[in-house]
C-alpha cells in the first residue's frame, strides 16, 4: 500500500470535489466546477457543444416546491458538480491516504430535547393519523456540535472512519464544495435508471444492535414486531405510486432482504420496472422517499411544514450522479442523503429521523433517533464504537467477514413469510393486457394520493386507455367510458376543503348523469355521503390495515387507508336500491353498489389487496353493466 497523492492533496486543495465508495474495492475521485440551478431540468447534462457530460447533483429537500408541496424554503441550491475528471484508487490505498487524527466535537445534543419531542410524535398521531391526513409520517430532530477542525480535513477524516468501520452502505460518500461538506453512508438507494431499467428500493424498519451486536434471536423479535412489517409495507406501496408513474410496467417487487449495517439492520425490497424518460424527469417524479418524508407525499409535506420548526437542507434529499451512455443518453444513480453528517460555518449537524405510524410509542421514537444519530457518529468515530462480533473464534485470528444473519434459517422464514400477505400482481411477471374492457376508456381523478398511479397501471392491464387529472384539473368528467373518483387525505365532511368540495361534484355528476362510476376510499365514503349514509371517525385509524372482508358474498383479502369511514345499522344490506357490504358487527360500509356505479372503502390496488385485481374487475364490470 503506498497511498494516493491525489487523497492526500485533497485537504490542501482549495477546490471543489467528491469521493465516492460503491463497489467495495475502490474509491472514485471526481473533480470538477460548481453550478447551482433552480430546477431539475437545468441540471447541466450538456455542454455548449452537445457533449453528455457527468454530473453529481446534490438535490436539497426544498426542491419538492417544483410539485408544488409545501416545505420550509430555506432555498438550498441545488448544487451540481460538473465532472471534469472522474479517476479510481483501490480502498486500500485510499485508507492510507487519508487523515486519522479524531476530530473532536464541542457542544453536542439534539437541538430538540427528547421529551419535546415524544410530544411532537403524541401530536402527529392525533392530529394527522388520527383526522386522516395520512398512513405515516417521518418527523427529524438534528444532532448539531461544534467542530474546530479545517471542514475540509474533518470530512476527509470521517469519510476514512466510515470506509473503515461502516458496512452494509450503499455509497459512502464525500461531497465538498464551497462553504458546505456532505459526508455519509447511506443505506438506501433512492432511485436508479440504468439502460431503461428503473430501480427504487425502499428500506423501513430500524433494529439497533444490543451492545456486543445482533444474534438472530434478537433480530427474529425486531422481524416479528407489527408496527415494523407495516411500516415497511405503506413505503413499499407508496414507492410503487412512483413506480407506476414513471415505469410503463408499473413495477414488479422482489424481496424482502435484509440491509445489514454495522450497528443497524433494516429490511428492504427491490422494486424494478421499465422506463424511457428522461433521468431528470424520473427524479423529479420520485420526490422524495417515503421513507424520509411519509404517506401520502404531498400532504406529507405539508404535515413535515407544520410539525418541524425548521428547513431540512439537504436530508431526505438525494446525491445524483448521472453519467453518459454512448447512445448520449444517461444513467442515473441517487441515494437518498441520510446518515450524512453537514458541516458548514463550524457546525455539525446530523439529522435524524422516525417513521411515526398509527401505533407508535412517543419514547420508542424518541429511541430511534437516538439510535440512527449514534449509528452515524460512531461510524465517523465521534463517539464510541460497538464491538462487533464476527465469525472469527480466535480472538487473535485476522478479522473475519461480520456473520451475515440473513443465513440463519429462522430469520429467512419469517423474511420470505412476509410475502403470502402481499398481493401476486406486483410480486410476479404480469405480462400483457387481461383486455376485458378493451376500446374503454377511463378517467381517475387523483384527489392527492397518487395511489390513482397504481389504480390506473391496473385499469390499463384490464384493457382501458387510461388518463389521469388532478381533482383541480378535471374539468369534464361526462365524457369517459369510466370515472374512477380517486383517493386522498382528509376530512370527508369538510365541504370548506375546496378538494373535499370538488371531489363531491365528481361523484354527484357522474350519479346524476347515470354515468359509470368506481368510488375508492375517500371518494367510496363521499358517495356514501351522497346516498344518505352516515360518516363516522373510527375508533382506531386503519392506515395500512389488512382485513379480510366480505365483498358481495365473496371474500377479499384487503389493505385499508382509512381513518373515517361510513356505518350502517349492523345487518343492513340495502339504502334506498343500493346493495351495501358492511361488517356484520360495527355496520363499516367496505363497498357500495347501484345502477351504474360501485364503491370500495380499502385500496384494490395495494400490495395489501391479495384479492385486489379480481375485486376491481368485478366492480368495474357492475358499474360498466
């Protein structure tokens, strides 16, 4: 090992650049100009005289206006490196290169204390989950310090550390440029286009690692536990949202793996598709994970715009690194920045946060964060490392490979167990049009959830030629074949919601107009509304629920989103000509139909929907007779 001259100039450069470890053996070193542009689409992919060029784009949080979702604006740029120079040097050698000396932190703790914060987590189920604005929500807090260190050095000593005691990491990341140093190990790849083939693989569920490190006992009660298979189950389908908007196949879902990483294990699933859009336009689409931000996105946004009392930065953005085919096209590969450690103006600051669901614990969240802060500052070596064991008996024996506990038996049968919830259509090869209802055509009005993505991937396997509009947007909706009144957060009673007011007007138009008409979720208890039928909130919320339900005499297994819903008296079957199928017990409405219509309380089109294709085409093919 002699070490790299190019490392070892890095700290005395005064000039932008970026260290990258990606497969394991190398670390690529990418040197160029800076460029910050407003939009997506600016991204300097091009040189004046038609070149492709390279470029590593880090895309802040508050790039999410470009949709039209809420944040705090702190106008963060979206910085682009402009690769002039792209070279590797082995791991080795760059480990030799780079500087050791620990750097020390000053100052250090959450800017929110944690009792503050369990009360933020008590007010997001209650006045989020709990009034329905949506299945989840991730909430950060930072862990700032003061650093005296040259910015430049302590990034170049912290992204040693983690190439040295991190493992499991997607990229393993240096990024400095003027005034800002980004440097991380992030788990997750957010999304990647390589070739025409679309990848996104989301990553939920936190296990800390007890001191001493993980057994398969302990992970089998992390694997076991109901609030984590959920968690992991609402990012996948709202993933697949994204999936189904910029992939003409929708997606197809293998998994679920685990991620193992030094001191924290995930699970995870890879979802594949195919797409030939611009990588610009995919990234812009797939704003931003689910698993940083929450479910649905852009209300999400909104619920992040209320409870978090400061601008993100960069956090639970992406690093995008677009490189040119021969064809003049190019890839796309973007991890979302998470487990990053920022340092600007002297202060490190580690953002952190937990995915809050129906049935979280206020303190078990407030445990979470501290354990992702820690997984990031141990890594880097500003505070103390675990122990972890490996396959090695000999104490003395060089270093062995960490045991991989995806090989033990048990925990790979509660893995592969997971899937016989989950609904066939996404997790095999779904080939052509079925063509049922081919030479239809459909309309989904999207009420902000862009579950309608995958309602409409599904409409069009049946055979219909499919468009989709904004509730805002959907200014005709007499003409189609088919009106699928889609989705969304909220109150169903509140008329003032202008969304509410609108969604209304869909459902009563196409009712009016004897018109077909497919009614889901919140659109399912609009109508119900509609025809007389009571709205009620339920006594739990039923976000990423599972139920197995009576649909019309047939039985379907079934995912829920759904914090209100609409009751009848216990045994009703009819109101007024309209056949209800309601639960035997409370008198929950789970579909509705009549002459020329039909609705759904549950989601058809969710990976929790086992049976949820063969129940669209069944009440499809009433509302079309």
């Amino acid at each position: 090992m002699t070490g790299s001259p190019l490392l070892a100039s890095l700290a005395a450069a005064d000039a932008p650049f970026a260290l990258l470890a990606r497969d394991g053996s190398t670390v690529e070193v990418l040197t160029g100009d800076v460029v910050d542009v407003d939009l997506l689409a600016d991204i300097p992919l091009t040189a004046p005289d038609g070149t492709a060029r390279e470029v590593l784009a880090l895309v802040p949080f508050r790039q999410v206006v470009e949709r039209g979702f809420e944040c705090h604006d702190d106008h963060a740029p979206l910085r682009c490196l402009v690769v002039s120079e792209h070279t590797s040097v082995p791991l080795d050698d760059a480990l030799v290169s780079l500087p050791s000396a620990p750097v020390a932190l000053q100052d250090a703790g959450f800017d929110i204390a944690d009792d503050d914060y369990a009360q933020i987590v008590r007010r997001v189920i209650a006045d989020e989950i709990g009034r329905g604005e949506g299945a989840n929500f991730v909430i950060r807090r930072d862990f700032t310090a003061d650093v005296a260190t040259d910015p430049v050095t302590a990034g170049l000593t912290w992204f040693r550390a983690l190439l040295e005691h991190e493992r499991g990491a997607y990229w393993t990341f240096l990024v400095v440029t003027p005034g800002h140093v980004a440097v991380g190990a992030s788990p997750e790849a957010h999304v990647s286009a390589q070739d025409g083939v679309v990848t996104m693989n989301p990553i939920s569920g936190t296990f800390r690692h007890p001191a001493g490190g993980a057994t398969a006992e302990t992970l089998t009660e992390f694997l076991s536990s109901t609030k984590e298979t959920e968690e992991l189950f609402m990012v996948v389908d709202e993933e697949l949202k994204m999936m189904s908007a910029v992939c003409s196949d929708g997606g197809r879902i293998t998994g679920p793996h685990l991620k193992e990483m030094s001191r924290l294990t995930h699970t995870e699933y890879m979802l594949r598709g195919h797409s030939t859009m611009d990588p610009r336009d995919i990234l812009r689409e797939t704003m931003f994970a689910p698993t940083v931000t929450g479910s649905p996105m852009q209300n999400a946004c909104t619920v992040i715009t209320r409870h978090e009392g400061s601008p993100r930065g960069y956090y639970s953005g992406v690093a995008a690194l677009f490189t040119p085919r021969p064809d003049g096209t190019h890839d796309l590969d973007a991890p979302i920045l998470i487990r990053t450690a920022y340092l600007q103006d002297g202060t490190l600051r580690v953002p952190v946060g937990a995915t809050l669901v129906r049935h979280s614990d206020p303190y078990g969240e407030v445990s979470e964060t501290h354990g992702k802060a820690a997984g990031v500052l141990g890594a880097i070596g500003a505070v103390e490392r675990d122990v972890i064991p490996t396959t090695a008996d000999d104490e003395d024996a060089p270093a062995a490979e960490p045991r991989r506990l995806a090989d033990d038996p048990q925990v790979a049968e509660l893995l592969a167990s997971r899937n016989a919830r989950l609904a066939p259509f996404w997790l095999e090869e779904q080939g052509g049009s079925a063509g049922r209802f081919a030479g239809r055509s459909a309309l989904v009005v999207d009420a902000e959830d862009r579950f309608t993505t995958m309602l409409a991937h599904q409409l069009r396997h049946l055979g219909f030629d499919v468009t989709i509009a904004h509730w805002s947007e959907a200014a005709d909706v007499t003409g189609p074949d088919l009106v699928v009144a889609g989705p969304g957060p909220g109150d169903p009673r509140d008329g003032s919601n202008p969304r509410i007011a609108r969604m209304r007007e869909v459902v009563g138009t196409r009712l009016d107009a004897g018109t077909p008409l497919l009614a889901v979720c919140l659109s399912h208890q609009m109508l119900a509304d509609r025809l007389g039928i009571a709205l009620e909130p339920l006594a739990a919320p039923h976000q990423g629920l599972q139920k197995q339900v009576d649909v019309f005499g047939e039985p379907a297994s079934i995912g829920f989103y759904n914090t209100f819903t609409a009751r009848v008296a216990p045994g009703t079957t009819t109101v007024d000509g309209t056949e209800v199928a309601a639960d035997a017990a409370s008198g929950d409405v789970y579909a509705l139909r009549g002459d020329g219509y039909a609705s759904i309380q549950g989601h058809l089109e969710s990976i929790l929907s086992r049976d949820g294709l063969t129940t669209l085409e069944r009440l499809i093919a009433h509302a079309l007779a």
